[in-house]
C-alpha cells in the first residue's frame, strides 16, 4: 500500500530510471543518510540539500529529502558541527530524516537532467541525443523458456535493467517453438519425467544487456525462470548504447536569432544574467547542452555541429576553447538545473500518484548578482 512506503520503495523506483551504476566515479548518489527500510509518508525534493532545506522538510513533515546534488560529497572525519555539511547531516539524524542523492547517474540517461534542459531551451523532442556517448558495451541474450512464463521471465530481465534501446524499454523478441530435453538420474524437473526425453512449447526469448548489468539480469533471469537449467546464450554486440552518456545536443524548430535566444534562455531557466562569447552565426538552430559543469564537453559540442553551447562553471581560458567554433552561453550552475526538482518530483508520481511529494520552497542557489 502507498500509505506504508519505505525509503528503498523511493530509491528502487528513482534507481530503475537513472541507475547507481551510472554514476561518475567521483560522485556520492543513493541513500546518504537514514535507514533503507525506514517509512514514508512525504517526500521533500531539492535541488541542493542544506540546513535550510532539513528545516523545511522538519516543518512539512517529510521523512526523505531527495536531491539532486549529494550534501556529502567528499569523505567526512567528523561530525562536531564545524561546517554546513555537518549541521545539515547532523540535523537530518536528529530528525529522522533520511537524505538520498540522484547525481550524476540522472545527468547521464536520456530521460534525465539534460533531456528535461533541452526541452526547456525549445529544442524539438524529437531531434535529442546524448552528445558524449558512453560507448557503454552492450550483449544480446536469448534465453528459451516455457511460453507461459515467457512474460515474467522478460518483465524481470527488463526491471534488472535489459530491453532498453534509446528511449525505449521492454524491448524484446519472441518466437515459438518447441525445446526438448531428457533429465538425467538426480535432476528434478520442472516438467517431464527423468529418462524419458520430454518436449516443451517455449519461446525463444531476446533482449539486448548493458554490459554493466548482465550480473544483476542474469540473477534476475534465473529467479524468474521455472527450469532448474536454465538454456540460455550471450553474444557480444558491435554497437554500443546512445541513450546512455554526456550532455546533448538538439535543433530549435526554426532558426533564432541569437540574441533572441539568449533572451529565451535567460527567460527559461529564471536567469538575472548570461556570460558568452561572440557569436558565431547571427541565427542559430542547433544547440548542445550540459547541466551544471559542461566545459569538458566542448570539444563534443564542436564536432557536434553545434551553433550555441549552454552550459555553466567555465573557467576564464576554458572561453577561448569555444573562439570561432560556437557561442557559448554560460548560464549558472543553479539556473541549469534547478528545475530537476520538478522532474524527480514528476517522476515519484508516475509511480506512486497518490504519494505526498512537495518540491522545496528554499532557494539555494548561493550566488547572487548586482
């Protein structure tokens, strides 16, 4: 029932949509603070997870704060209160309040902080795609089982993470047939008797595996199977995934003059300023993108064809980079991504429609402008 939600019922769900293992090895995601099978009843969604924010989840009840941005970033030696990330910590515990991260494993899949960034700047859904592709290896797997469990067998190895080809899931192939067997002195059959040689409809089963899941989809698979052996073939595929990886890049419907899209940008994404190179083009129409810290994606963004690159974070002689290829618009870390909020906060809806999410009321963006 939703009224007896736990915090690994929220992280499972979040978990499926932007994978921990996704995450860049340097960043601190999942659950940070609090117990997994600690109860639920409201949730509280932040860009940025503060003293501030622990207080207003503390006034609106809510047991599990998720943010986007993890409050405990490097390794913590103590807790005596010296500094914010301690107080915010420190008052979670005292609270009761468990503290989750959805980082970088959310700026790298398709559906997540970049796709959300796209469409706010007005690219067409339809012209998205990663700019930095993770070349991720991906397997084909087929497996043959009886064809009634063919359904759960495939609803297993897609909730393990198989099936996913761009920006769709569940995908898979199926084809009847008959398998044989014979059970051998020992064996204890699903189906048929041991020595005699036993035909089963089944269905050849296949789905496509990252290969960064086949240990959790094989464990899933077999769970799910009814054999005691399970029949089942892995071949390495040439084609690596591009739905999964840095940044993106899209078309605007039309054509824009430039500094109509910098007035659009601006606009969208609650700018007080814009820091950017000269144009290139007076009208632009391809546009990269990268929430928060982009500049290592410049590169990308040139090869990609790429008119105006809107990022934030770049460093003075990182601007030179961008000289006579592309405009880059630097527009701010928080206004790149503080509108994640609304889509994690979406996002626990889709799932659990009558569950209390409340996006956070605080600012935190830290910079201020004159």
């Amino acid at each position: 029932m939703e009224n007896a939600l736990k915090v690994r019922d929220i992280a499972a769900w979040l978990e499926a949509w932007a994978p921990r293992h996704l995450a860049e090895s340097y960043d601190n995601v999942g659950l940070l603070v609090g117990r997994h099978d600690a109860k639920v009843t409201k949730v509280l969604v932040s860009l940025d997870c503060t003293e501030r924010v622990v207080e207003e989840a503390e006034r609106e009840g809510c047991e599990l704060i998720v943010s986007h941005h993890p409050v405990i970033f490097g390794g913590l030696k103590r807790l005596n209160g010296s500094d914010d990330v301690q107080r915010t910590v420190m008052r979670a515990i005292q609270s009761g309040i468990a503290l989750y991260a959805i980082h970088t494993n959310l700026d790298n899949v398709m559906t997540g902080v970049n796709r959300h960034l796209g469409e706010l700047l007005g690219c067409r859904p339809d012209s998205l795609r990663i700019l930095r592709p993770s070349g991720a290896k991906l397997e084909k797997w087929t497996v043959f089982v009886p064809t009634v469990h063919a359904d759960a067998v495939r609803e297993a190895m897609a909730a393990a993470g198989a099936g996913h080809i761009g920006q769709y899931d569940q995908c898979s192939f199926a084809a009847e047939g008959t398998g044989t067997f014979r059970a051998q002195p020992g064996a204890n059959p699903f189906v048929g008797d041991v020595g005699v040689l036993h035909r089963e409809p089944e269905v050849r089963l296949e789905m496509v595996v990252p290969g960064e899941v086949t240990g959790s989809v094989q464990k899933a698979m077999t769970a799910a199977h009814p054999y005691e052996e399970v029949a089942f073939d892995r071949v390495a595929l040439e084609n690596g995934r591009v739905d999964v990886g840095a940044g993106m890049v899209g078309e605007l419907p039309e054509p824009m003059a430039w500094e109509a899209f910098a007035d659009h940008v601006k606009t969208a994404l609650g700018g007080q300023a814009l820091k950017h190179t000269a144009p290139v083009k007076d009208r632009v129409q391809r546009i990269a993108l990268c929430g928060g810290s982009g500049a290592f994606l410049m590169g990308d963004a040139a090869r990609a064809g790429a008119d105006v690159y809107v990022t934030s974070d770049v460093k003075y002689h990182e601007y030179f980079q961008a000289e006579g290829r592309f405009q880059l618009l630097d527009v701010g870390h928080y206004e790149s991504e503080w509108q994640t909020s609304t889509l994690i906060a979406n996002k626990i809806n889709e799932k659990f429609p009558n569950f209390a999410v409340r996006l956070s009321s605080t600012k935190t963006n830290p910079v201020t402008y004159r």
